[in-house]
C-alpha cells in the first residue's frame, strides 16, 4: 500500500477527530497521513548523496535505546514498515533473508564492512500486529520510531515502504560518513541493494604485518613460554610496542593461556616464533565469537590455517591445529586482526603450542588408541595426534588436524581376524560436509551405518566391525577435526554365539521408532532372528531392530536369537512400551475423531487456530517466518483401513512460489500420498481438496510442513474425516472441475 499526501494545511488535530468515523482501509491511509504529512514539510528532509543526522529509536525488543551512530564502521539498510502496509509484507521478509542474513553469513560485503538491517516501525497503534508482523518476517533488528526522528529525515512521499542504504564507514574516499547512498520508496530487489551495498570499501587499511616485531626478553618470555606450556619457545610479538597477556581465567586446560590485547578496527598484532623442522607444531586456539576478526597461522609468508571461529550466539571453543614443519628454519606466526568489528571487547587467545618429531607423533598416537603392540601407518594430508581434550580415557583420543577442506588424514594398522574391531569416533569441531570419517577393510569402503551400536558416552558414536579370518588392513580416513578412541579388537574362537550385551527394554511415545539392538560374539560370525510376542519378524535378520510407526496397542516383548553352526541363544524378551500423548485439541482443529499426536515442539509444530477455516471453527495451523529454512514440522494420525481419508489444505506465503510444501505420507517418508508446493499470498490462495485411499490395517498418517524457502509461509490443513469400506467400488463419486467429492 502506498499513502499519498494531497492534502493541504491538513492540521494533526483535526485529523484526529475524524480518525475513529473512517473505513478500516481508509484509516490505513490516513494514519500514515496523520503521522508524516502534518509534519514532513517541517523537517530538512536528506536526499541521495547528503549526510543524514543521528537519530535515536526505541529497540522494540528490550526499550533499549538505539542510534544511527552505534553502527559505524557499517553499511545501514533503513526499512521504514508498518504493520498495516500489504507491500511491506512482501519486502520485509525478503530484505531480512536476501540482506541482512546473506552479508551476515559472508561476514560482510565483497570488502568485509559488515552490513545491518535496522526495520523501522512508524505505526504505534495495534501493538500486537506490529508484534506479529515482526514475527512472521523474521526480523532481528527492530526500532520504533514514535517521535518521527528517523521518518522526518528522510520522508518525501509519504509512502511506505521506504528503504534508505547508509554509508557508516569513516575514512571512505569515495563516500563521506553517513553519506545516504541510495533512497527509495517501493522494493526494487535484493539484487539492487547488493550492489550498492557491495560497493562501499573499508575506510582504513590494515597495517602491514611484516613490520618489525619485538623480541621479548627476560621475564616477559619466561612468562610467555611458560602460557604456552613450552619452555623452549623463542617468542616475537608485533608490530612494535603491541602486548599479549597471560590469561589465567580463560584456558586450553584449566591454567593459563595467551590472550591477544585490545586492538582497534583494521589493525593486527601476531606472536612469532622461530622452528627448526621437520616436524609438527601442535597448537589451541580460539576467538570470541563475534564478526569483523581473523586469526591465521603463517609459515613464513604462507598462510596455512585459519580459526574457524563460531557464531556470535555460540559458547566459544578452543580448536586444535596442526602445523607441518618441513626441513630448515622456519618462521611461524600466529596473526590476531579486526576489519570493522561491531564490538571492540573481543580478543584471540593461544595456548599449549608444542613441536613434535614424526616418531614422537607415532608413538603417542599408539599410546592414545591403546594399541601398543601394534604398528600404525600415516598418511594423506595432517596428521593423526593424541589429543587428551576430546577423548575418553587418560591417554587421550586420536584427532586429525592440519586437513583442507577438501583433504583426508588417514592411519592403518593390520588386523588378525577372525575378531570384532571396535571403535568410538566424534567429530566435536567439524565445519564441512559430506561423511566426516571412512572406514575401509582391505580397501574397500564400509558403509559404517550397518555397523554402528549404542554407545554409553555422549555425543560419541560406537562401531563394531567383523573381521574375517586372517590378515587384513584396516584404515581411517577422517576430515579435519575428527576424533577416534578406544580401538579394541576382540578375537574369537570358532564356537557357538555369547551374548555379550542383551536388548533393553525401550520406551517411546505414539508413531515413533524403537531400537534395540544385540551384541553377540563367535565364529562363524551368527546370524540373528528378531521376535515379537513370541512370533518370528519377517526379514529382521541384523544386529539392530529398527520398528516404526508404533502406536500404544504395539506394546509387546522383543527377543531375538543368534546363532551359527554350532549353536544358537536367545536373548530374555524385554518390553517394548508405547505412550500415546494424544493431542486433543490438534484433532478438534482438524475435525478428527481419531487419535493425533504431534511430533516434536508443539510451539514449533502444529497448533490450533481459529483463523482461515475451511469449513468454519477453527483450524490446523503452522507456520514459519523468513528466517527458517530446513524445518519439518509433523503430526500423525492413526487410520484402520481400508478406507477413504478425506481432507482440506492450503499454503499461505508473502509471494507465489513452490519451495514450501505439504505432503500426506503412509507409514513412512518415503510414501507419498498426497502433496502440496503451491504457496500464494493469502489474498490469491486457496482451500483444496484431497482424498486418499488407505489400505487395509493399521497405519500412520504423517502430515508435514516443510519449510524450504526464504519467504514466511503458513500452511493450514482442517476438515479432516475417514469413511473405512468393504471390499468392492464406490458407490458415488463426483470430479467437478475444482472439488473432488468421494460418497462412499
């Protein structure tokens, strides 16, 4: 919606007289009137290429106060809304998603200047619209701007939306500070804004890190070897007149560390240390989590490795490196720089550098896994090193460190079957894609899913391999930053199957799964037969039993038997419970007489809701603003069949798309029933209907929202009912064009 101001001398007084006597549609209008059109002719108002004044805002989600001037060093995206305005509903969500959040997850624009999006509310009537506008846009940064101090700067048209892009940065030669770069009333496009925005380049060059460093001497290099954990250490600090600091509250280890100074924006300091290889300079170090900082280890002029720090809402955590050292004297440098941080308070610490020869490594590495009378082979890119961080006993995991991206770091060792290999692996630090660890015998890859068992220790996942009889090599390839503890190979002798861990009863709730799972040694390895109630399951022949879609009138006993050619055991049966937590009122919204259950956070979920009916009363509800993509929310019903399920959805969104949908699923995720990608703006959209034929038995229906694109989407689903039949044809059926009518 656009308000244009015609109307002269139009006092704010009068105005408001007639307010409450007008149109819903009308008072749209005339608030924005009210608010901007007695006024705007008062104030200076700033164009394209002028510098805007301070102004002050309330923060809308604490009544903090909050200025143009606290972003300096940045670039300002202005986006004046109110909850009332049809376009802003549009372009709101978008210039959260496609600005804010796409410089945010770049650190910047193409030259590091951090970008914020700062919506401007002008509406202080209907709080709780405003609330609810903000929610379903996703927007972070919100202030409300009652007193007009922002609006009257820079409002010309009287109309909203309006987008205003300002330069923070100082020291720029192509752009004075708090110069406005661009203003316009209406949505021209992410890709407008990018442009602009990507134009703007830091103001002040960083200083040259190969300035001279200062050597330390006496105490102050005791101190510093002592931090480091390495009494032998050389130490350097730059540029000139720069200091570091011991650290005793923050830690790799519970003692002390080496903690950078406060450095303003677009400066560095660094530690540098002479090391004479080869070898491996092992190292902790970590950031606080925030933007606008860099910590980078250089060998000589190279850069070999940078902190992959974490998010600004994150706890921080110390990362282990790995550094190779090649032949000669070599200089390392540890680099702590900030390019227009928003916080000055954050800092780089290091701690517990050591320098390892290869032999030292192997050895230690033997140590940690407890393999000492075996031989271990390194290869690819890092190394594999004791790591007593991440690990689950005192000699420390196995980490692999000093990996690209797209490297591996691998060890071998041989292994003498028949026997179990057994092996607990994490990877606590990993930042890449794809399967963080490999594992191959003779060669050939494993698919480690089939093999992998419970495991008493958080966050760590447990392997057991069989291993046939005689000689074969076993290799782990891990990216960087995983961990492997407690390798153990147990040897078997040919003879009947030993439980060594029996199943365990498991409890879950309403269309869940259940795991159970056994571990049984011999030779030939055993073959395994799952039980329900006494009777045998069709196909469930592996070590794990995977049950889904279970509902309460599946609880029951599970057993299972192993066994070879030389004899077999049966586990004691244990109890499979489930619970049904029924959600009552997630069925009155669909018109269900069934049973419903939904499936994680009901806040996150499905909810009920009196809105967008299909057929009148309420509704079945869920929805996701811009800023959440990858979401799945789910509920399930449980249907005998055979029968016809009967239902209405629709799926509401800012614009026309197909990245969101909802889909009906039989029994598993795989099994599509029914679905629904064509999302539309609540004006153009929709009620459709369905009908699906359910097989006989029993079965879970799954119901899901999935939330893929950058827009706020609401998908609503009501009206639904299931008629079971006999055997044979419908005895009506109806297909008008745009209504599918079932009469069974």
């Amino acid at each position: 919606m656009r308000c244009y101001n015609k109307i002269d001398n139009y006092s704010f007084e009068s105005a408001l007289d007639n307010y409450n006597n007008m149109s819903y549609v009308i008072k749209s209008c005339v608030m924005l009137l009210i608010l901007v059109g007695g006024f705007a002719a008062h104030a200076q108002v700033v164009r394209v290429g002028e510098v805007s004044r301070d102004f002050e805002l309330t923060n809308r989600s604490d009544q903090s106060p909050l200025k143009l001037s606290n972003y300096e060093g940045h670039v300002i995206v202005l986006d004046f809304f109110a909850w009332w305005c049809g376009p802003c509903r549009n372009s709101s969500p978008i210039v959260e998603k496609d600005i804010y959040q796409y410089f945010k997850s770049r650190d910047g624009n193409d030259h590091g200047v951090p970008v914020t999006v700062l919506a401007v509310n002008i509406e202080s009537d209907s709080p709780d619209r405003t609330d609810q506008f903000v929610n379903d846009a996703g927007l972070e940064l919100v202030g409300d701007d009652f007193g007009r101090e922002a609006w009257d700067q820079f409002n010309e048209q009287g109309a909203i939306p309006l987008f205003v892009i300002v330069n923070g940065v100082n020291g720029n030669s192509d752009y004075k500070q708090w110069e406005v770069l661009y203003k316009k009333t209406g949505f021209e496009g992410a890709e407008k804004f990018r442009d602009i925005i990507n134009r703007v380049q830091p103001g002040v060059k960083p200083p040259d890190p190969e300035e001279e460093a200062i050597e330390l001497e006496g105490a102050d290099i005791f101190d510093f070897r002592e931090v480091l954990d390495n009494t032998a250490l050389n130490l350097s600090v730059g540029p000139s007149g720069a200091k570091w600091f011991k650290d005793t509250e923050i830690s790799s280890d519970g003692s002390d560390s080496l903690k950078s100074s406060l450095i303003l924006n677009n400066s560095s300091t660094w530690v540098e240390t002479s090391i004479k290889g080869p070898g491996f300079v092992f190292f902790q170090w970590r950031t606080s989590n925030d933007y606008g900082q860099d910590f980078s280890c250089y060998l000589g002029d190279e850069l070999i490795s940078t902190f992959e720090r974490g998010f600004s809402w994150d706890e921080p955590n110390w990362l282990p490196s790995l550094i190779r050292i090649p032949a000669g004297q070599h200089t390392l440098k540890w680099v702590y720089s900030k390019s227009l941080a928003h916080k000055l308070d954050i800092f780089g610490w290091l701690d517990d550098v050591q320098f390892y020869s290869e032999d030292e490594i192997v050895k230690s590495s033997i140590s940690a896994l407890g393999l000492d009378e075996t031989t271990l082979e390194f290869g690819g890119q890092g190394m594999w090193i004791a790591d007593k961080i991440n690990s689950l006993d005192e000699g420390g995991g196995l980490t692999s460190l000093g990996v690209s991206r797209n490297g591996r770091a691998w060890f071998q060792t041989t292994v003498e079957g028949p026997a179990y290999l057994e092996f607990h692996y994490k990877t606590p630090h990993s930042m890449v894609s794809g399967p963080s660890l490999l594992f191959s015998l003779d060669e050939k890859d494993l698919d480690l899913g089939p093999t992998r068992m419970g495991s008493s220790h958080a966050d760590w996942k447990r392997s057991v391999i069989e291993i046939p009889e005689g000689q074969h090599q076993a290799r782990w390839s891990g990216k960087n930053n995983v961990v492997v503890d407690l390798v153990k190979i147990h040897s078997v002798h040919s003879g009947a199957p030993v439980i060594i861990k029996p199943p365990t009863p498991v409890k879950i709730s309403a269309s869940e799964s259940a795991f159970f799972e056994l571990e049984a040694r011999g030779y030939p390895f055993p073959g395994y037969q799952w039980s329900y109630n006494g009777v045998a399951l069709k196909g469930e022949t592996g070590r794990v039993l995977e049950l889904n879609n279970l509902w309460e009138d599946h609880s029951g006993q599970v057993s299972v038997i192993a066994s070879n050619e030389f004899g077999a055991v049966e586990s004691n049966p244990v109890d499979l419970s489930v619970s049904e937590d029924l959600d009552v009122e997630l069925a009155e919204a669909l018109d269900f007489d069934g049973r419903v259950v939904s499936l994680g956070k009901v806040s996150d979920g499905w909810i009920k809701a009196a809105t967008n009916t299909a057929v009148g009363g309420d509704v079945a509800r869920s929805f996701e603003p811009s800023n959440r993509q990858g979401r799945k929310n789910t509920f399930a019903v449980r249907i005998e069949g055979p029968g016809y399920m009967k239902f209405q959805w629709r799926l509401d969104s800012t614009l026309n798309h197909t990245e969101d949908s909802i889909g009906s699923f039989l029994d598993d995720f795989s099994n599509t029933l029914s679905f629904l990608d064509q999302a539309a703006p609540p004006e153009s959209s929709e009620w459709r209907d369905n009908w699906v034929f359910v097989p006989s038995g029993y079965h879970s229906i799954y119901f899901v929202f999935n939330k893929d694109s950058q827009y706020a989407t609401t998908a609503y689903l009501d009206h639904l009912q299931f008629a079971k039949v006999q055997p044979g044809k419908p005895t009506f059926v109806d297909f008008p064009s745009d209504v599918i009518n079932v009469e069974l």
